[in-house]
C-alpha cells in the first residue's frame, strides 16, 4: 500500500471518528421534553365530563350530565359537544418543539402570565370522572408561527414550552351554545302581528299595514321592525343567554310581536333592551288545534330561557324600542305548557 492510500485512510478514518463524536454530543446535549406531547387524554378520553376555560374575566365551565354537555357558567344551558372536542383534541395535539423561559418575569413577552387581566393567556382544566386533580391545568399564551404552534405551561410550572401544533378555543359565549334556538326560515312566516302594524308577505317582500288597514307610514321603529322582525327566527344563534326573571315580563319600551307560521299558529316574540343589549324572549303563541310540531320541539329549548342578540345588532335597533307602542297584554308572560 502507497503512501498516498495510507493518508486517504487516515483522513476517512478521523472524519469517521468526528461524526461519531457529534452525534454523541447531539445526542447527549439534547433538549429533554422536546417532541414529546404536552398532555395526553389517551387512557382517560371517555371519561372527560368537565372542560374549564378562563381567559380575562370570561369563564366558559362545560360539564356533561345525563349524556349531554351543559355550560355551567349560563345556568345550565345545552352546550356544543363539538365546541368541547375542539378544545380536547387540540390539547391533546399539541407537542412540545423548543424549551422557552422558565422565569415568571418574562411570561408576560408570550402572553402566558396568569392571572392575567389583559386577556391573552387563558387558563384551561379537564376533568374526567373518578379523577381527583384534573387531567391537565394548562396556561396557553401567544400563538406561534413557522411552525404554527402555541407557548404553554402548566399552570404551577413556570417552565414555558413553544408547543408545534393547532389549538383553537371557541371564542365568545356564543360559539359554545348549542344553537340555532329557532329556525324558522322568512318564507315559511306568513305574517307578523304587533299592536299597531302588521307585516304581510309577499312572495320576498314584506309589507306594513296599519290598524285601519291602510300602508304604514315608514318610521325608524317601523323600518327597525321590518328589517328585523321577519329574520328573527331564522338560524337564530344568540351571542349570551341567561334565565328568565320576574322582570323581563314588564319591560319599558318592549316590543312585542307574533310570528305566524300559518293561520293558526305563531311564535310570541318579546324584545328590549337592557344595559345596552337587546334581549328576546320566545315561546309558543296562539295555537290552533292543530299545533305546529317545530313550534312545540322548539319550546323545550326556549322554556325558562332569553337570548341576547349579537351586540352588533343593538345600537342599530335602538330607534325600536325609543318609540314603541304599548305592549299588548295577551301576549304569553311565560311560556304555555307544551302538550
């Protein structure tokens, strides 16, 4: 062998030995935790029964009783499955990619601060039955991108971690509520009857008559009332809800209307506004005796219940209630037995 083949050795030999050496430094110099999963719900998924999500002074508590999932935090009313699933699997999705800062003085640079009254970090608990501590009590702060990802830490560990994956928690009250609360398409109406006007159908368009009979005068209430009234029932999804009290049945200035969903059955409509918002109240009006079988399903979900309307919607139905017509007493004050 040449000296010339001896140094090609040599050299491919130490290479050999510095790669070696490398990986064994990788190796050793590894980040522990990294691409490992934040939590884990795989032994425990069936038996989730509570979700807590705080964030700001909102807090969304969703628990499952009698095989449905219920907002604790609304009293009580029916909650999205789909909306817990979300929250769940994200969790669950989540891996940990680049340990962070473990000093609680920094937390605040990635929104993961708690308690944290600006409302960016939010504070999430599962719970499963049987379980005393929860299955996880996690801090999530800013998200992340390049990879699309958020920061974390358990809520007792000020070890923050850049976790790889996608969370979304249902924002607002709303898109936790099981909803629509009524689903009455425009065209499926055939009049709306307050205590001055009525609305008539026309194939798409709606038209209002006064108590002698003859066309409306158009007013801002009015022109809030045709542009509202007809629309109402349809996919209805409330932006809050809460249970009904003594006092939404004498309401200043509500607005109180019959939807008719043919000759002989409509929805009682209760509007007002309050602090602000406008809030409706639903139930089962005059019934034929025939009774309407949408009318009476949804019943169950109205029963106790008034909704609040998107907050978009409030400043530009104010001029319906700063004029309004006297209620009309016959209207139901709480919602008929439903047969």
């Amino acid at each position: 062998m040449n000296r010339q083949a001896v140094r090609v050795l040599l050299v491919l030999a130490v290479a050999a030995i510095l790669v070696t050496a490398l990986l064994r430094m990788n190796r050793s110099t590894a980040t522990p935790g990294v691409d490992q999963p934040l939590v884990s719900f795989a032994s425990d998924a069936s038996a989730i029964d509570r979700v807590e999500v705080e964030q700001g002074s909102d807090r969304i508590d969703v628990q499952r009783k009698d095989g449905r999932w219920v907002l604790l935090s609304r009293d009580g009313f029916p909650a999205k499955a789909d909306a817990v699933q979300e929250v769940v699997r994200g969790l669950d999705g989540l891996r940990k990619s680049q340990r962070m800062t473990a000093k609680p003085e920094r937390h605040a640079d990635l929104g993961i601060a708690w308690p944290d009254p600006t409302g960016t970090a939010r504070r999430v608990r599962v719970f499963a039955a049987g379980k005393e501590k929860p299955l996880a009590d996690l801090v999530i702060g800013k998200a992340a991108s390049s990879p699309v990802g958020v920061y974390a830490r358990g809520s007792d560990d000020p070890q923050v971690w850049r976790c790889v994956g996608a969370w979304n928690v249902p924002s607002g009250v709303s898109n936790w509520l099981a909803s629509p609360v009524a689903d009455f398409a425009s065209d499926q109406l055939q009049r709306i009857t307050l205590s001055d006007v009525t609305l008539t159908r026309s194939a798409t368009e709606w038209n209002m008559t006064g108590t002698d009979g003859q066309p409306a005068t158009a007013t801002p209430r009015l022109d809030a009332i045709k542009s509202t009234l007809p629309f109402l029932l349809t996919g209805f999804t409330p932006e809050d809800v809460r249970r009904e009290n003594a006092e939404d049945a004498s309401r200043p200035g509500a607005v109180e209307a019959q939807a008719w969903v043919d000759e002989t059955n409509a929805v009682a409509i209760r509007m007002w506004m309050q602090d602000g918002r406008v809030w409706v109240r639903l139930a089962p009006g005059a019934c034929g005796a025939q009774h309407d079988a949408r009318i009476d399903a949804a019943a169950k979900t109205w029963d106790g219940w008034v909704f609040q309307l998107p907050s978009w919607r409030s400043d530009y139905l104010k001029p319906m209630f700063e004029s309004a017509a006297p209620t009309d007493a016959s209207l139901p004050a709480t919602v008929p037995a439903v047969p």
